[in-house]
C-alpha cells in the first residue's frame, strides 16, 4: 500500500486516547520522532502527530467514561452508515453513531462481538493519513480474539475481508486483506487468537498497531527510557521480521516491526 493508496476496508486512520495529552506527545516524540500539531481549539485537545508535516497518527483526550488509554484503529468505509447498520446485525455494538468530522470526513466508533474496539472513517476532506508503511508509521494492523474464524466472519460482513491461513509454531495466524487487489498487495493485518500474545498472552480481546521501526531493539531501549514498559522482548520471528510489544506510559499498546527485507 502506497502512502495514500487507502481501498475499502483497509486501515486509513489511526489516533490515540490518553488521559495526559501533553506527556503522550512527549514520549512518543522521542520515541518515534513524531511532533504534535493542534488541531486547533474548537477541536478540544485533539490533534495530529506528524513526520516532515505528514500526519502518521493523531492524538486526543478520552472522552468516553470508564475509558483507559490505548489505540483505536479506524477503517475506510465508502457508506458509513451501511457499515455502521451492518455492526448490530453482525452481533457488534455501535458506541458512537455515524457524525461529521467538520466537514473532513464522518467518524464512527463500534465494537466487535468479542469485544475488540475499533472505528470508521469515510473519506470527506481527508482521506486518512499522510504516510503508512514508512519508518515510524503504521504498518500492520493485528486483532486478538478468542475466536478468529467468528472474527473474519464478522468483519467479512462489514468489509469483504479475505483472510489466508498461516502456519506458525504452535497457532494458525491469518492473513487479512481487502476485497479488490492482488491478495498480498492488499494485505494490511492479520488475527491471532487471544493468549498468543506478549508475554504469553493478551489481557483482552483489541487491535494492536504495528509501527515500522528502522531499529526494533533502538525503539525499544527509548521506549522504555520515557517510562514505557516492555511486553514482549524484541524477537526474530521466521519469514516476519524483527518484533517487539510495548505499552507507553499510560498502558497504550503497540507493537514494533522490522520487516524482514526478504519478504
């Protein structure tokens, strides 16, 4: 996928809720190299982290009760409220129904029938982000559930999703990609069944944001240097790359990938 090369169902945008805006630009500036830009003040705090002026991720203040810090991960729709009516009839709940964005796009937020969150995004003014796949920016998008082929089927309803079965010690991981395109061309993520995780096993149902890291265990040591932790060690993983789980300082989990330049 190109830097704007955003097809229906593929991840378009991805932003971060925390509960200290200000120490999360932070850390992740000296993690990533990300500088935070304000959206400006009608947007409430919200804004966008940029490499060289391009928007890789954004950043804003929780806003739903109860809510912890972590990544949502958006999805291109072309039909917004298609999709969202398409959630419930899956078995998944809306959380926030289809809006505006200000005229950008029309932002909606759901949860699978497993209980991972995510959210969509149709296309207005912005399309979605300035970079993916570059050093710093999202590369891969992994959900965790207990039941991957229920996952895919719920999904499927709502994107066309294909998915292709890859055999790795001990688990079956699956290969997802979007409904028009080469198969590995359009390839942007994958599902692993929950427990297969860092540290021998993820504490709930979520999708987990890849970034590509130039220096996997680079990353890591200043992660963890600006009060992140270490959930799974940087790791070599067979015909994959180089990997490593980490939370910031507020819990957010993502993930580091080096790809393996044979691949």
């Amino acid at each position: 996928m190109s830097e704007t090369d955003f097809r229906p169902g593929s991840p378009n945008w991805l932003d971060l809720g925390s509960p200290d805006t200000d120490a999360a630009a932070a850390f992740y500036s000296s993690v990533l190299g990300w500088q935070f830009v304000s959206a400006g003040p009608e947007a409430g705090g919200y804004g966008f982290f940029q490499i060289d002026g391009k928007t890789v991720a954004a950043l804003g203040p929780l806003t739903e009760e109860g809510a912890s810090s972590a990544w949502m991960i958006h999805f291109m729709t072309e039909d917004i409220r298609a999709t969202a009516a398409a959630v419930p009839a899956g078995g998944g709940t809306v959380r926030m129904e289809p809006m505006d964005v200000m005229g950008e796009g029309w932002l909606a937020q759901a949860t699978d029938p497993q209980g991972a969150e995510f959210a969509l995004w149709q296309p207005g003014r912005t399309a979605g982000l300035d970079l993916i796949t570059m050093p710093n920016s999202l590369l891969w998008a992994e959900l965790h559930v207990a039941d991957p082929l229920a996952a895919i089927a719920f999904y499927h309803g709502l994107f066309g999703w294909r998915s292709q079965d890859m055999k790795t010690p001990g688990m079956t991981y699956r290969v997802l990609s979007t409904k028009d395109g080469d198969q590995p061309m359009a390839s942007f993520g994958g599902v692993a069944p929950l427990g297969d995780g860092p540290g021998g096993g993820v504490d709930r149902p979520r999708w987990v944001p890849y970034f590509h890291a130039e220096d996997v265990d680079a990353t890591v040591a200043a992660a963890t240097e600006n009060g992140g932790s270490v959930l799974m060690p940087a790791a070599d993983v067979p015909d994959v790359g180089r990997i490593s789980w980490v939370a910031d300082p507020f819990g957010a989990v993502f993930a580091l990938l080096k790809p393996d330049p044979r691949m």
